[in-house]
C-alpha cells in the first residue's frame, strides 16, 4: 500500500491528504469541512466570512459541509416527549455552532480527524472521524449517543452545499418517494405541497420537470424536499460534466436523504432577473436520521425520525470517492 500524504495543520484548518484527494476542516466553524478535492476537482460551494454559521440563521445561507444536530431545522421539542419536550433547538441546530473538540492521528490506513461535538438544550453527543486513505477515497464514520434516561428524537444531518451549472446532475434512487418541503418561484402541479411525489419527475410550470438535470427548472425555483432513500445502505451521485462524486451511506437510520435545489440564488436572498445580485445557483444533499429538517413535521404527519436510545450508540457511515 502506498503510504498517504502527510497530513498538515495551519492555522484555521486541518487538512488531510491521501492519493490525489485533500479535504479541509475548520474547527472553529463548527468542524465545517470547507473543502473537498476528490479526482482533481473541488466538490463543495466555497464561501467567504459571511457564510460563516450564525445563531438564528437557515444553515441553506453557509457553505462547504456541515454537521446539523441534533436538527437542521430546529424547533420545540413536543411537549409530549418524555423528559425534554418543550424545548427550544436552534435553526440549522447547536453543532455547526459550537468548537468541537478535536483529535488527529495517522495510521497504515490514512489520516483520520475526530470531531465530537455535545448538546446544550439536549442530552446527545456526536462524533465524526474523518478518515482520508492512501487510495483517496473519503470515510466519515459517526456516532451518537444520548445520556439521558429517556429516548431522544435525533434528526441529524449532513449539509452538504455545491455549485449548480447547466453541467450538474444528481442520481439518488430512481421513483424513490419525494416530499416536498418548500417550493417558490414555479407553480405546483399534479398534486399539492403535501403530496408524495416520485423522484425525479416533479409537474412545475405545467411541464413535467427532470430534478436530476436541476438547471432545467424554471429560472426562479427554489425547491426543498426529502428523498426516502428505503435502505440503510444506499449509492449518491452528484455529476459534474465529465466529473461523478460517489456517496455512498450505510447504517442504521440513515433512510433519508434532503436535496435543496436552488435555481435562482433564493436561498441568500438574490434573484436572477435584470437587477440580479449575482447570486450563485446552488444546491444541496443532505443525508439524514430523519426527514424533515424540524421536529414539528418530523414527529408529527412525516413520521420519519431516528430515537437515540439510552447506553444503545447509533452508527452509521458515509464513504466518499471519484468515479464513473
């Protein structure tokens, strides 16, 4: 086995390498993975200060990768949740927020950087390793935990961010349940809001839409929704011209998968007309404990939530590399 690149830290950042792969994590941004060079090619949306995490703010406005938990969208714990219900989650939830603490090692296997982040309003902890091999391809390997007596409702997920150009594809599971979670700028068709919708085919505009070639919807759509991935083990796909990222996801919970399409540059607030912002097109996956960002949806008519169980840890893996 060919030994890996020697793994490097600067200030801000930790980077680790193995083959022709580099990725680059940021502690005091939450652990954000911030870059992410696989087969000559940067995967995640760059971005400036201004899309560092901020309490209060949709996670949809950052950059690169980040952990959102124990919910992306936050919210009340229902009252009816035994020991914590009534209690308030941040948006994007308290991970992104927080400083992890942070170790890093190095082994025949390649670089690994542990990050565990612990929860403020909720009992849960979280850990990711991230571990870069010789070969380039990208584990991330999770664990959470809670330590209190009760089941606590955990929506974790991963918030990916990247570019959207006429060259973008995405394959998830073809005829895979949809749920749409937000729709603007195109009118709904053959159903309402809350329909299941099959992906990848979705009526906007009066036309029936291809949501894999994403820069073919109408010019001012911005779409969130959740994809029922069906299986704890499951392949992604994000295209990029002649460039595939592979995703796969394996273990327990990890059913869901949160696809953010933003054709228009909505999710920060600009538009593409004549008086354009020159916001950046841009979309989003986000493989998932649950569907649904918020607790509200979560545990009530979506039913689709992951239960931490006191002294059982949860796993569960993504793996990342080039390919056809």
């Amino acid at each position: 086995m060919t030994s890996p690149d020697a793994a490097s830290e600067q200030p801000g950042f930790i980077a680790l390498e193995g083959g022709t792969t580099r990725i680059e994590v940021v502690p005091s941004l939450g652990g954000r993975v911030r870059s992410l060079r696989i087969g000559g090619r940067e995967w995640l949306l760059q971005g400036g200060a201004e899309s560092a995490p901020q309490s209060g703010s949709s996670p949809m406005t950052g950059a690169g990768w980040d952990e959102c938990a124990p919910a992306s969208g936050g919210g009340t714990i229902p009252e009816w949740v035994q020991g914590i219900g009534g209690r308030p989650v941040p948006p994007g939830g308290e991970a992104r927020l927080q400083l992890p603490e942070v170790t890093l090692l190095t082994g025949d296997d390649g670089h690994q950087l542990t990050c565990t982040w612990q929860g403020d309003r909720l009992p849960w902890t979280l850990t990711r390793t991230l571990l870069v091999r010789p070969d380039g391809v990208v584990e991330a390997r999770y664990e959470a935990t809670t330590a209190g007596t009760n089941r606590l409702p955990f929506l974790w997920s991963a918030l990916m961010l990247f570019p959207l150009d006429a060259a973008t594809h995405i394959k998830l599971p073809s005829a895979a349940r949809l749920r749409l979670h937000a729709l603007t700028g195109a009118e709904l068709g053959g159903g309402t809001a809350t329909s299941a919708h099959q992906w990848p085919r979705l009526m906007l505009d009066g036309k029936l839409r291809d949501l894999s070639a994403p820069w073919h919807l109408p010019r001012k759509t911005m779409m969130t929704g959740w994809v029922d991935l069906g299986v704890a083990r499951a392949s992604l796909q994000l295209v990029q011209g002649t460039s595939t990222l592979n995703i796969t996801t394996d273990g327990a919970g990890i059913r869901h998968c949160g696809v953010m399409l933003d054709r228009a540059g909505a999710r920060l607030g600009g538009t593409r007309g004549l008086f354009s912002r020159g916001v950046a097109p841009a979309l989003a996956l986000s493989p998932s404990l649950g569907a649904a960002a918020g607790y509200a949806e979560a545990l009530g008519d979506w039913q689709a939530i992951t239960w931490l169980v006191p002294g059982a840890p949860c796993r569960w893996t993504m793996a990342f590399q080039d390919g056809e």
